[in-house]
C-alpha cells in the first residue's frame, strides 16, 4: 500500500491515477470556488440595484406626499379616517342589523336585545350602551338618542 502526500506540488509531476484524480479534484474546486465568487458578486450588484430602485421609488413617490412629508417631520396624522370618526351614522335598517353582546357577553340581534329590553331582562341604558358598541364595530357613529 502506498502512502500519498496531500501536498499538490508532489503530484503535479506524477502520472498515476490517484495523482491524475488529485489534479483534476483541484481544478473542480478552483473552479468551484471562481463560481462561488462570482455567484456572491452577483448578487451583492443585485441587491445594490434593488436598494438604489428602492430609494428612487421612495423619493419620487413621497416628493408629492404631503402625509409622508409631515410624518417625517414630526408632524401626527391621523391616516384613514373612519365613518365614527366624522359622524356618519347609519339608518335604521342598517342599525337593525347590528349583533350586539348583552349579560356579559352573549350576541344577540338588534331586536332580540329590544325585546330583552321590553321585558326588563336588560336595561334601556345596557341596551343603547351594547348597539351604540355593537354600531362601532362596524365601523358606525350612534344616533344620539343610543348615547
């Protein structure tokens, strides 16, 4: 049995089969490593492009946002503004509609918790109190005869 050196100098003149396989494993990892390296630079260029993209869709879209602009100066914003927000309140029919959570924690329909109401199951004030949270739910106002 013979005992081969890892030193690649030793077998750059030897022609045996091992030494001949040792050559070629080292021209695959060179160039294994070239690809690699390439592969890494490519990368980092594409990622460099992405973020300059980036930065230029940023500057041109908040260039006219006057939101973005005001943010960034310390300026609050409310953002979205919703229909409870500016009052809207909506008719009846759509207050018909509304669930509402009584005794606790329970959903009822609107005229369920009318009739528990009229029967003196619940209070007029837990009634109005349970639709006027059932109507900010979805994103309503109360009439002001619920508040």
């Amino acid at each position: 049995m013979t005992n081969y050196d890892d030193n690649p100098n030793k077998y750059q003149t030897d022609n045996t089969p091992l030494a001949q396989a040792m050559i070629r494993a080292q021209a695959a990892q060179a160039e294994a490593d070239t690809a690699k390296q390439h592969a890494v630079a490519a990368e980092a260029s594409e990622r460099a492009k992405q973020e300059e993209i980036d930065r230029a869709v940023e500057l041109s879209m908040s260039k006219f946002n006057q939101q973005l602009a005001a943010q960034r100066m310390g300026v609050k914003t409310q953002g979205a503004i919703r229909s409870q927000d500016v009052g809207v309140i909506p008719p009846m029919a759509e207050i018909e509609k509304t669930t509402v959570r009584v005794l606790g924690g329970i959903e009822v329909s609107f005229q369920q918790a009318k009739d528990m109401c009229e029967v003196g199951q619940i209070t007029q004030a837990e009634f109005n109190k349970a639709v006027v949270d059932g109507l900010a739910c979805r994103g309503y106002a109360a009439p002001k005869s619920f508040t």
